[in-house]
C-alpha cells in the first residue's frame, strides 16, 4: 500500500509541475534539490522550452545526483570533489555553488554577537555524516536536521529541525558551521 501511495503522490507532482509550466511558461524551472520532480518531467519541461536548473544541496552520499544531474540545463552543487567526478563522468551540466546563507544586518552587529554553539551541523541523517560527526562529539556539537539523528549515538547532540530565520541565527551564533 505504502509503495502505491508514494507512486500517487508522484504522480501528482509530475502533473502539477508539468500543468504549472504550460500555464505560466517560465523561462526558467529552478529546483532546490526537487528529487522527487522525476526525469521524465524534467525532459519534457526542457521539450518545452524551458531552461532547467537544479540546486541540489546534498553530497556524494546520495546517489539520486547521479541520476538527476544529467537531465538538467544547469545541476549545481555544494561539493567541488562532486563537480569533478561528474565531469568526468561526461556531465557537462553540473556545476559548483557553495551553501550559504542570508544574515540580517538588522541585528546585533557580528562583535556583538554572542557565540552559544562551538560546532554546528544543519543537514539529514546518513552514516557517512554520522561517522564525521563522531569524531567531533569531544567539542560544543550542535546538531539540526532530520528526526533520524534521534536515533542514532549523537541523539545527544540533536536540537531538532531548523528552518529559514531560525537558518540565519543557528549559522549567526555558530563559532564553526
């Protein structure tokens, strides 16, 4: 039943994304990440005209890049080391951007601004990550992202799910992000 649902809820999501596009003709489709906008849709979206660009701000560990990347006008990600192997790999789309984030001026200007975590970590669950980060658990770790981390040896570390303003003041109070 499971199965059947997310293959519904595919469905959908390729229909609404296709329908949204042939109402308003976008001379771009921007994705951020997007994983579940299948292939297919993304083909038919560059049928259609329209310049496709993927932000997909996740890393080597997630094998979905490899699959999504080539079918993208633009695939951009956080990882040069993924830029690369892509690259040679034959996939002429992909590109390098770095994460960041938007700090608000209005504020506490940065002298002022008191630093409540030593390291900070925002992002899912994997066992590459979880590796990493337990050579790290001797320090201030902090860790926002997925309910998976719960679950896991650094559940002690786990503040919980963190989004937009909330973004800004964890990288704002963070000594190391």
């Amino acid at each position: 039943l499971w199965n059947k649902l997310i293959q519904i809820s595919s469905w959908f999501t390729q229909r609404r994304v296709l329908n949204a596009a042939k109402l308003f003709r976008p001379d771009v489709f921007l994705a951020i990440k997007a994983k579940e906008v299948g292939t297919e849709t993304v083909r038919k979206l560059h049928d259609m005209g329209i310049v496709t660009a993927n932000w997909y701000m996740e890393g080597i560990w997630n094998q979905s890049l490899f699959v999504l990347a080539p079918v993208y006008d633009h695939f951009f990600v956080m990882d040069e080391y993924i830029v690369s192997l892509l690259r040679n790999q034959g996939i002429k789309s992909i590109h390098y951007m770095p994460h960041g984030t938007r700090i608000s001026y209005t504020k506490l200007p940065e002298e002022q601004l008191e630093r409540n975590f030593g390291v900070s970590f925002i992002g899912w669950h994997d066992l590459f990550r979880e590796k990493g980060l337990k050579s790290l658990s001797n320090l201030d770790l902090n860790i926002w992202g997925s309910v998976e981390w719960e679950k896991t040896a650094l559940n002690r570390f786990y503040r919980g799910r963190v989004y937009g303003s909330g973004l800004d003041d964890v990288y704002r109070h963070s000594k190391i992000v």
